[in-house]
C-alpha cells in the first residue's frame, strides 16, 4: 500500500479544467457573457504581474458564475465533469489510477482547481479523498471568492506534508506535470512528471524525478 497523489490539471486532464469549465458555462448561458467584463482588472493585473493566480481565478469565478445558485452549478458540473471524463483525459491517467485502486493504495486527487468540480471528479475516478481550492457560497447562491489558498506551488506542498504525516507508515508517490509541482514531488519517495517538455524533463532529471508520457 502506499499514498498515491495525483495532479489534475495536465496530469490527468488533457487542458486546463477551470477555463473550460467557465467557458462551458457561459456558452449555455449566453446573457453572461457581459458580466466577464468585471474580470478585466485582475486579468490585466495578472499579466503585469500585479495580481497572483488565486485572486484572478477568484475575479474569473465570481464573474462568470456569481450569484447562480447551487442547483445550476451542480447540474452544470455534472454535465461537465461527463464530458470531461469521456474526452478530454488521458487514457494512460485512467490506467494508473486503476492500476493503484487495484493495489488498495490511498489515492488523493490534488488539484489548484476549485471544489467546484474537483471532488465530482475524485468521486467518479474513485479517490480516496480530494484537496483544492475552496470557493465561497452565501446560502444556495456562489459568491466566487477563495476560502482557501490557491492549492499551488507552496501550498500543494505544504499540503502534501500533512498528508504524509496523516500517513507516516506508508511510502509516497506522486505525479504532476508542470514547474510549479516540483516543490510538493521533492517530498514524494517516488515522484513522476507527466509529459514534460526536453527543458522541463532535464531539469526533472536533475531533481531526481522519473519522467513518463501519456496518451
């Protein structure tokens, strides 16, 4: 047995999750679209570097998604998260997560994206739990901000920590994809990057990471 923690987003999906889920939503719900407007000063804020990825994606939800209640979102995530499962991951990802299911390990699914739709996905693929970024309601309707940190970088580190002294008598595996889960892979017994560039796999290399492709 061993703690198995998967990324999401590049890992086991094939794009990003947050961008396709706003944008899902907005094309059902066109008469939205205006309300995107209210983004633009964080979107312009993240990229002259004055805005950090938590209160964009916080700015993104809460334009998009504010105020719809929780009975739209829910039956907006189910329908998301079926579309997502059967085109849009890696058959190889699903592979894995069987192959540890099978083996009885403890499967954690961990992602920077919001609660939204990321423990739909656990649940389906049948993790053993899921750690992401939590998002503010007010009743039955979504406000859209963070009650979290962004489950990113650091944090997804600080994270994984705890996770492995909740589990201090079993090893550790991870898989990510992506720079910024190379401080949460450094605390894994055996870590894994998924479909890294030349650059990226080098560098994995040097830390020590075992590098794979999925299809």
């Amino acid at each position: 047995m061993a703690l198995v923690v998967f990324d999401l987003d590049g890992t086991i999906s094939r794009h990003d999750t947050l961008l396709a889920y706003l944008t899902g939503f907005l094309r059902r719900n066109r008469a939205r679209w205006p309300r995107m407007l209210l983004s633009l000063p964080a979107v312009l804020g993240f990229c002259t570097g004055f805005v950090d990825r938590g209160p964009l994606k916080a700015a993104l939800m809460q334009a998009a998604l504010g105020g719809c209640t929780r009975t739209l979102i829910n039956a907006w995530t189910a329908s998301y998260v079926t579309e997502l499962l059967a085109r849009g991951v890696f058959a190889d990802a699903l592979t894995a997560i069987a192959r540890h299911r099978r083996n009885a390990d403890v499967l954690v699914l961990m992602s920077a994206s919001p609660d939204l739709y990321v423990p739909e996905i656990g649940q389906r693929l049948g993790f053993t739990e899921t750690i992401c970024t939590g998002v503010r309601w007010h009743g039955e309707r979504l406000d859209g901000a963070l009650t979290t940190a962004n489950r990113r970088g650091a944090e997804k580190a600080r994270c994984f920590a705890a996770l492995r002294r909740r589990y201090p008598q079993i090893s550790t595996v991870a898989y990510a994809n992506s720079a910024s889960d190379f401080d949460h892979l450094k605390l894994a017994d055996e870590a894994w990057l998924v479909n890294a560039s030349p650059a990226l796999r080098r560098k994995a290399e040097r830390a020590h990471f075992r590098c794979l492709t999925w299809r």
